[in-house]
C-alpha cells in the first residue's frame, strides 16, 4: 500500500538519533488550492448534526486518506495520485449546469463555494474494491442546485462530466484503453436525495485536488465511483446515460451500483471490506447503512 512512510513518520516522538527535517521532507504532503480569501472564509463549516459521526467506526487519519486515492486521470497506483495531481490548474474553474432546466447556470470558483450554504458531514465512504473509510467532508445539497436550475418535467437523469485535459493529467495521456473524459450519472431523485452532496471540503479545508477540486459529489450510499470527481458540467436530460465504468466493463458495474453485500462483485466478494484507517475487516451494510435515506427510492 505504500503507507509505510506516513506510518512511520506520523507515529509518536521522532528517536534522537533521527534529523526530524529530513524526515518531513520524505513526509507525503497534504497541498489545498490556493483560492481567494472570501472562499477560505467558509471553512471549516458547520457540521450537519445528523451526520456529526459515523456509529461505531474511528474517522479515518487525514494523512492516509490524502495518500491513498482513486482518480484515474492521475494514474492507477492510488499511494502516487496525490502527487501526480498536482498538475491539475483547478483555478480558474466553470461548472456548466446545462440540459433540461429552466435556469441554467455556469458556476465560477466562487459560485461553487458560496453560492450555496455549506456545511460538513462525516460520511463512510466504500470503494467497489471493498475497501472504505471515514471523512468529514464539506459541500452543499445538490437539492439547493437543483431548486436554484429548475429541472423540466421531462428530465429524468442528472449527468456529470470531469474535466478533459490530458496536458494536467497523466493518466488522460498514458491510460488510452479509457474512455475520457470520466463521466456519471444519478436519476433525479437521487440527485435530490437529503444524502446527495455537491463536496468542495474535507476535513476542514478546500479539497485538495486528489480529493477532487474544487467540486465532486458524494453520494455515500453508492459504490465510490458513483462520486466524480472535479466535474466541468452537469446536464439535465430525458433518457438514462451511459457511465464510464459501465461502459468499461457492464456486468461489473451497473448504473444503479448502490452498495450491496449480497451482491458480489464478478472477481471478489462485497460482504465485508478492510477500513483502510484501522485496517480492521468489516461487514458490508446494505446502503453502505444509509438504507433510512434512500432505501424507499428502489421500492
Ligand atoms: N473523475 C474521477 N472521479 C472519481 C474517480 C476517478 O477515477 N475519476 N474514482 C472514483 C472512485 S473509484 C473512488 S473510490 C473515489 C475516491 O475518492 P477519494 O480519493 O476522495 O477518497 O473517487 C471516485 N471519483
Ligand atoms: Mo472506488
């Protein structure tokens, strides 16, 4: 996994015999996008009390969860995302909010960080590769959006798309069996969930842009791929869309990919997951435990 260097270094007091400097040099760091001071001003946000922590499960440490991440834009090999992310001009930034809505919308950095009330919310976070983890994560509802564009009746699906910028993203120029840009979708209902958040935080701060600056979704109940990162445009429209990892491999990942342990994925069981904070093996929840939420959305 490659944590051995963040272990090592965040563990307790530094021997004597160990140059305290050199060691944080090697130290993997945590870099947030610098953006103006009015955006800075929001965090850390309030915490949502409905979402204030996670029953039974430890939050993950900062230093792994920054250090350990799927972004195939950046590469496969998720203990190095962090830092060939780093390329990623994230300022400035547009969100098109465009399709079937009676008020469209580009969102600039601003927009997207002030535009909306932002709050934090602790969050289990399961990889379809049935590993999860923990983080408080700052956003807005994406309900807010959708009460702000005003979806037609005929829309039926929310559309995503990341950013398509091979030059910033190695794994755009060197991972051509994908199909680029990253692309997802949610039904409408979905979308306005209580559960579905538009995230521009974590832990207090920006995202730092392996987390997916400045703007993702986070829908907790979801497989992780559900949750694109550093979106560009976010359309409204009638039939159901295509996604990139179904259209990559469909019997493993279907549209609806909501976390289900009775379901397995082709290659490996998802009836339990290792927390990559405790590296303790759990079981899986149904809904990833947010069946309160979002179970009636599939009756
Ligand atoms: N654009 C984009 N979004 C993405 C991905 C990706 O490769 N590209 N990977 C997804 C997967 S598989 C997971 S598990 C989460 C990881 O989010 P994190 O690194 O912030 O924990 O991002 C999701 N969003
Ligand atoms: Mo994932």
């Amino acid at each position: 996994m490659g944590l051995g260097t963040i272990a090592t270094v965040g563990a307790g007091p530094i021997a004597a015999c160990v140059d305290e400097e050199d060691l944080k040099e090697d130290k993997p760091k945590i870099f947030t996008p610098d953006y103006s001071d009015d955006i800075e001003d929001q965090y850390p946000a309030e915490r949502n009390p409905a979402f204030a922590d996670v029953p039974d499960r430890e939050v993950t440490p900062e230093d792994i969860a920054a250090h350990y991440n799927n972004f195939y834009e950046f590469g496969t090999d998720k203990t190095k995302v962090w830092e060939n992310a780093q390329t990623l001009v994230t300022d400035p930034w547009t969100v098109k909010v465009t399709g079937l809505v009676h008020n469209p919308i580009t969102l600039d950095l601003d927009d997207i960080h002030l535009k909306f009330p932002l709050e934090e919310r602790m969050y289990r976070h399961r990889c379809v590769e049935a590993w999860s983890m923990v983080m408080p994560w700052t956003g807005f509802r994406m309900r807010d959006l959708l009460d702000f564009v005003q979806p037609m009746q005929s829309a039926k699906y929310v559309r995503f798309v990341s950013f398509f910028r091979p030059s910033e993203a190695v794994g755009q120029r060197e991972l051509t069996n994908y199909d680029w840009p990253y692309y997802e979708a949610l039904t409408i209902r979905e979308a306005a969930n209580e559960l579905t958040l538009m995230g521009t935080g974590i832990f207090g701060h920006i995202n730092p842009t392996q987390h997916g600056a400045p703007i993702r979704i986070h829908t907790p109940w979801k497989y992780g791929y559900k949750s694109i990162k550093s979106i560009v445009t976010i359309e409204f429209v009638e039939e159901q869309p295509e996604t990139f990892w179904h259209h990559q491999w469909a019997e493993a990942y279907d549209f609806v990919s909501n976390v289900d342990p009775s379901k397995p994925h082709p290659n490996w069981s998802q009836a339990t997951e290792r927390d990559i904070g405790t590296d303790e093996e759990i079981p899986t929840l149904k809904y990833n435990g947010y069946g309160e939420w979002v179970a009636d959305l599939y009756e």
